[in-house]
C-alpha cells in the first residue's frame, strides 16, 4: 500500500471507529444488526482493508451519517498537505 493509501485508510478507520464507539454497540453487535461482515468491519477499522464505496455507504447509513457528512469529516482529519506531501 502506497503511503498515501495507508494515512487515507488509517483516517477511515479512525473516523468509523469513533463514531462506532459513540454508539456503544459493539463490533460483533454492530456487524450482527446490519448484516456487514465481522472480520471485514475489523479490517476496516484497523486500517487493514481499504473500504469499498458500497460498504462505507452500508455502514454510514447504519450511523444515520451522509456521504457529504463524513466527507468532511475526513477532510478534517486528512494532514493539510494529504495531496502534496511535499509541501
């Protein structure tokens, strides 16, 4: 994984594991309820696996959470320079 990928999929998986934890519900107990894989979940929110559209849709509509919401959610956590490293 490409250095970039790594930060954008380790941002990912801290965002969606706060707002799990806000929940309460626990991985197993949040997985059980809207039919997402365990181990996927957990892969995702270790920054093993990056997320596919389709799921990150699955389990923000689980949070009640918009696709614009957590866009700038991530925006927010992303370093300024995510694009340009460089700078």
């Amino acid at each position: 994984m490409q250095e970039q990928e790594k930060i954008l999929s380790n941002t990912v998986a801290k965002i969606l594991k706060n707002i799990r934890f806000k929940t309460g519900k626990s991985l197993n107990l949040f997985c059980n309820e809207y039919e997402i894989s365990t181990s996927t979940l957990n892969d995702i929110e270790n920054g093993k696996r990056n997320i596919k559209l389709f799921s990150l849709y699955k389990i923000l509509k689980a949070y009640n959470i918009t696709l614009v919401e957590f866009a700038e959610n991530l925006e927010n956590e992303l370093p300024a320079n995510f694009l340009n490293p460089e700078e």
